[in-house]
C-alpha cells in the first residue's frame, strides 16, 4: 500500500514529504509507531496527524493513496 506523507512545521526538519510503501500497516496506530521507529525525534514531540485533511481523532483506518499530515502543536487566534 503506497501513502503520501506531508510534514509541517518542526516534523518537516526531518521528516520530508514523501510517498513511502507500507505493509501491515492497517491505521493511524500502527502508522505512528512506524514513524517513531523510523524517525525516533517523533518520541519526543507532540504532533497530530491528518488522514486527507481530516484530524484524527481515534485510531483510524488507513487505505492505499491516502495522505497523512503529520503537524505539530498549533495555536490560532
């Protein structure tokens, strides 16, 4: 299954957009443990992730071509 990620603020210091290919890779769970385990920085962050555009919330369900954000903290105002 092949997924877009696309990485803002701080996460884009060592995370670059990328399309990368995953396998046993079902949701947003077992997605974060691969970035940790592949970019060990996430560890010590706070970050959310967006399943095409959408925050997500709980664990969710991840399908082939989809777009993942991965974003820090962020404030509006």
């Amino acid at each position: 299954m092949e997924i877009e990620i696309i990485s803002f603020g701080k996460v884009s210091e060592f995370i670059s957009n990328q399309k990368i290919d995953i396998q046993d890779i079902v949701n947003t769970d077992g997605l974060k443990l691969y970035l940790e385990k592949s970019f060990p920085s996430l560890t010590t962050m706070k970050y959310k992730l967006a399943l095409n555009k959408n925050l997500v919330q709980d664990n969710t369900e991840i399908r082939d071509k989809d777009t993942i954000a991965i974003m820090p903290p962020f404030s509006g105002g």
